[in-house]
C-alpha cells in the first residue's frame, strides 16, 4: 500500500510557537510546540494537539490507537518532544537561539 501524501501547513512565531496544520493525509490536526519560562526562568516546551482521523469513528479504535502512539514514552511522540525540548535548551545554553 503506497503511503499517504502528507501536507503540512507550518507557521511560525519567531522564538515563540510552531503551529502545523495537517491540511492532507489521514489525519485533521493542528499541533502546537510552544516556548516558554516557567516560574522559576526555565525553558519549558509546551505541546499540544487537535487530532482527528478522516473518516473514522470519532474516540474509535482507530483513534484510540493514534491516542496511545502519542503517548508512547520510549518511540512516539513524547519522546520526540523530549529530545527536542533537551536540543533547544543545549542550544540556548551555547547562545546559539
């Protein structure tokens, strides 16, 4: 089966947010990364998301399970934030953003 194309609609908010819109593929989604200090001045990510899949089942299995690949730990998506959340705090520290 050949793979889906896949269009990104992507804006940015220099030193700020990433927005991407997935405007074709299976899914119907915007997702956020967003930059921001805590209270304690600390760079923190912030990410979130509005997902949905074409022509499935809103809260189905097919959902359900795009849902438990973003929360995988060790290969979905919140190991991606990770990495790089630590990769713009490496390049903060060096001054290079």
């Amino acid at each position: 089966m050949p793979a889906a194309e896949l269009r990104e609609i992507i804006t940015l908010e220099p030193r700020r947010k990433v927005t991407f819109f997935q405007a074709t593929g299976p899914r119907e989604s915007a997702i956020v990364n967003e930059l921001f200090e805590d209270a304690a001045g600390e760079l923190q990510l912030r990410f979130y998301c509005y997902i949905g899949l074409r022509g499935k089942e809103p809260g189905g299995p097919e959902e359900q399970a795009e849902q438990a690949q973003f929360d995988s730990a060790d290969k979905g998506y919140k190991s991606a934030l990770l990495s790089t959340l630590k990769r713009t705090r490496e390049l903060l520290a060096q001054g290079k953003l």
